[in-house]
C-alpha cells in the first residue's frame, strides 16, 4: 500500500505514462476528498445493512498504545448471518486520548454502536480481563464476556511465577538470548542441528503479552537440546562466552515436566483462538475439564503439584458470576456438540434445559404478536442517504456485493482444530441424552426433546454448519443459537 503523495511522484508518473500515455493520473486531492470517502460510505452502508439484520451482534474491544505513544482502541463486530456464517467486521481503530476509566470506555462503546446502528440493550462485550473492561460492561448493562484465551495465559503466567518454574524460564532465556544476538553461535548451532539430523528450527524467546510464548520457548529448547550442548562445547562458541552453560540434568528434567504439565492448556488457548468458528460453546465444558486435569495427584512431582495448583486457583475463581453461570452452559447446549451437558449435574442440565424451553417459547409469543410489515415500505436503513451520485454509488457498490455472492464458489466445509478433540474426546465421544425437561409450553418442549434425541455432532464438526442444515427443524431453537 501506497500513500496518496505517490501520484505525484516524478518516477511514477513516468512509468504511468510510458505503459499508457493516453492515461490521466487522478491528483492526490481527487483519492483524499472523493474517491476514498464515497469508497467509504459505501462500504460502511454494506456493514450497517449486514449489522442491521443480525439478531444478536457482539463486539470485541481491545486498547493498544502505537510507538508514537499515541493510544488506540479497536472494535471488531462479529455475528452469524443468515446462512449460518460467522462474519466479523474490523468497524474502527481510533486514538482515545482520555483516560481509560470503565467510564469513559463504555461511553465510546455506546457511542460505536450509535454510529453502526447496534442495538445496544441486547449487545455482547468480549473483552479481556481488566478491570476497567469489566466497569465498562456493567455501567452499559452489556452481557460481558471475557476472552478465556487471556483467561488461560493469566493462569500460566501465575504459574510461570513460581520461584523453581522462573528459575528455569531464566536460564533457558539466558541461553537463547545467547544464541540471538551471537552470530557465530548461531552458525554452530544450524552446523550442529544438521550433523545430529534435528530440525532446522530456530530458538524461541519468551514475552509475557504472548500467549503460551515460555511454553514454547521450554519446547523447543527440549527440542534441540542435544545441538544446543554441542554447540556450547565447541570452541568457536567458548571463546565468547565463558559464562553460558547448559541446563543440569535435574533443569531438564524439570523443562519435561514443565513441558507436559502445561500441554493442555496450549492446546486450550489453540482451540480457543480459533477465528471462523465460534467458541464461547467450548468455555463452559472446557473449563471443566481443565479444573479437573490440573488437579494434583499422589504421584505427581513437586514442581507439577505446585503447576497444577496455582493454575486450577487461578481458574477456579473465573466465571463465576450468575450471568456467566447461565449464559455459558445455554451456548453450549445450543452447540450440538454439547448438548449433551456431561459436565454439568442431573439438575444443572434440568434447569438449563428449562430455562432454554421458557426462552424459546417466548420467542415464539413475540414472533406470533410482531405484526407483518407491508410489501413496499421502505427499509429504515435508506433513510438518510442523498439522492443523485452518491446515492447511486451506494446501489452501484450493494449490487456489485449482491453478485459477487451469487457468483462466489461454495465455501469449503469447516472443522474444529483436532486440539479440541484431544481434550474433550474422552468426554464427548459417543452421544448422549438427556432427561427430558419439563416446561409450560409444549412446542418449545418438543422442539427441545427433539433437538436432545438427535445424535451430537462430533468434536470435529463444525456447529453453524449443522445449524445451517437443521434450522428449519429447530426453529425456536436456531434464533437462541444466533
């Protein structure tokens, strides 16, 4: 990408001319006051109509700070479309030079969702876990949900802390600091890597804002250990370094350790992160399943006992909320992956179930009272547009999307990672039902039964593809799920 300034460029303007010299080079003036805000307005009238229709919209909200020291936050919108697609949308990334109190943060939230047109009584916040983040969420009454991949590397980071896991991390980081800034090392060790046949991979360093990032670099200096030695032997490398020694045998017994303890959750944070599939499903039964891997047993050694312990507090005391109690087991007995609920108890699923049931029937009440809108009216959404050349830049760009998604090949069919189903296939491997709840309405209670007696999908599988298919099955059920 290019600034504007580069029409204006002698070079440039002389290889434009010499390809075609009947070619008019638009000024930087034409890109900085037309051409780049009509492109603007139309694309942020596809956003509003695609925000407009869905029945549910969350948003992601992130503050950053730019090497100019300048702050910025960032907010992306996220929901399913009609063709059971998670679409995301990057809206905006401006500077917030007031401080970043809840306060003055869920005023910036209210005054995005104005500006997209999102209704904000029925917005979903997915947010981090700091704690202005948290005022935000309850001073806009939204429904607040903390990221559990930063809930993950909060728990490995309390972890990581203890005093014989960070006397390892540091000398395992004194090492490969070593190896990065020392050429000659690093020339030795890739000698070493080819003569022993190991991967031809470079170390890692850790940084405590990236997730799994000492796990990493403990993993990777398991793996080239042996070159790792050799290298430090050689007496191209001692010359320059007298002070550098490799790990003991009980270090690198204790990197295995280290190494294995923390698997799970790297393998959790993985899942996680996935991006073209929604996950707040897997909190609830992947929560669960953690606590209960990070429980210490008899033949553990001391250093695991102290992992498992400080991760599975750290953990315990996350999502403990009410509303957080509700609303993660209802994503993921909407999931047909889990809706059998094995982790929660015989009345925790009763009442989950219940509290879907009425849900779903209300929703059937406020279908049946909405009245019909007549065949003609206009949609609010064009309401506010000037007539004339902007107006049919705006149908030109909305008709041009609605072609390009007729003429767009099927999308491939997605899966889950196969980390998911490295820790939860012991748990989810065969389908299970449920008692069947008991509700006041009878149509939502079929409807529920009827989704209950219906296999559960694979670990694998992707649940909006299945959605996509059954919808028309579970009505009530589908416009819960969205």
């Amino acid at each position: 990408m290019r600034p504007y300034s580069v029409v204006e460029n002698q070079d440039f303007r002389y290889m434009v001319h010499s390809m075609e010299p009947r070619y008019v080079i638009p000024s930087r003036s034409f890109f900085t006051h037309k051409s780049i805000p009509i492109l603007y307005k139309e694309t942020k009238f596809l956003v509003q109509v695609s925000l407009k229709s869905a029945p549910r919209v969350a948003i992601t909200c992130d503050a950053w700070t730019s090497r100019a020291t300048v702050s910025y936050v960032t907010v992306t919108a996220h929901h399913v479309n009609s063709e059971w697609k998670l679409i995301s949308y990057v809206l905006q990334t401006r500077a917030m030079d007031d401080s970043h109190t809840g306060a003055n943060i869920c005023e910036f939230l209210k005054a995005v969702a104005d500006e997209w047109g999102i209704e904000t009584h029925d917005l979903v916040l997915v947010t981090d876990n700091a704690s202005n983040m948290n005022v935000a969420a309850e001073l806009g009454n939204f429904l607040h949900v903390r990221c559990y991949a930063h809930t993950l590397n909060l728990a490995c980071q309390r972890a990581l802390k203890l005093p014989a896991v960070a006397r390892l991390l540091g000398r395992v980081r004194w090492i490969t600091a070593f190896f990065h800034r020392s050429t000659t090392a690093s020339h030795v060790l890739e000698q070493k890597q080819a003569l022993l046949e190991l991967p031809k991979h470079k170390l890692k360093t850790d940084a405590p804002t990236r997730l799994n990032s000492g796990f990493d670099m403990v993993d990777r200096f398991r793996e080239q250990q042996p070159a790792i030695c050799a290298a430090l032997l050689s007496p191209q490398v001692r010359k320059g370094a007298h002070d550098i020694c490799t790990l003991s045998e009980g270090d690198v017994s204790g990197a295995e350790h280290l190494v294995k303890t923390l698997k799970p959750m790297k393998l959790a944070t993985t899942t996680m992160s996935e991006e073209s599939m929604p996950t707040l499903s897997i909190i609830a039964p992947l929560h669960t399943q953690l606590l209960a891997d990070f429980t210490p047993a008899p033949e553990d050694d001391p250093m695991t006992r102290e992992i498992k312990h400080a991760i599975r507090e750290d953990l315990r005391k996350r999502y403990t909320s009410t509303k957080e109690r509700h609303t993660l087991p209802t994503a993921s007995c909407l999931d047909p992956c889990f809706k059998a609920l094995p982790f929660l108890s015989e009345d925790e699923k009763v009442e989950t179930y219940s509290r879907v049931t009425t849900e779903a029937a209300s929703s059937l009440e406020v279908m049946r009272q909405e009245p019909e809108v007549p065949e003609g009216e206009g949609d609010d959404m064009a309401e506010g547009h000037d007539d004339g050349e902007e107006d049919d830049a705006v149908q030109k760009v909305c008709d041009e999307a609605l072609k390009l998604d007729e003429d767009a090949p099927s999308t491939p069919s997605t899966s889950r990672p196969s980390s998911l189903t490295a820790l939860l296939g012991q748990t989810f491997n065969v389908a299970v039902t449920t008692a069947e709840p008991k509700s006041a309405h009878t149509r939502a209670e079929e409807e529920v039964r009827m989704y209950l007696e219906a296999p559960s999908l694979p670990l694998t599988d992707d649940p909006l593809e299945w959605w996509s298919t059954n919808h028309h099955v579970y009505p009530l059920l589908a416009k819960l799920a969205k």
